[in-house]
C-alpha cells in the first residue's frame, strides 16, 4: 500500500490509511505483477527493489 505520505509498505491486514493493491498469496501471482509492474500502475508510484524482497518474504510465511 502506499500511505499517504507517499511511502510503499506492505499491510498484510489491509488496515492502513492510503491507496492499496492486493496481491494473492502464491509467488506466481507476485512474479506477473512485478513483471507487468501493475503494483506500480495500481499504487501509481514506483515500489523500491526491498519491498518486492519484503512482500516474496511475507508470501513464503502464508
């Protein structure tokens, strides 16, 4: 999600303030989004290289 400061975090309740994207809990589905960058287009913004390190992380432990 992106708060509205304009930083990316992962909210894994969907319970922060900002503009968020889902993304289901299988390393496939992570792989396409981050190949076709709709994280950035759905956050409109760019998503630092150790967020996609955090959320591949926080995936593996679901």
């Amino acid at each position: 999600m992106r708060t509205p400061d304009g930083q990316v975090k992962i909210d894994p309740d969907g319970r922060m303030n900002g503009r968020g994207a889902y993304v289901c809990r299988n390393p496939e589905c992570l792989a396409r989004a981050v190949k076709s960058k709709a994280l950035q287009r759905a956050l409109k913004t760019e998503i630092p290289e150790e967020t996609f390190l955090e959320l591949t992380e926080e995936i593996g432990r679901g």
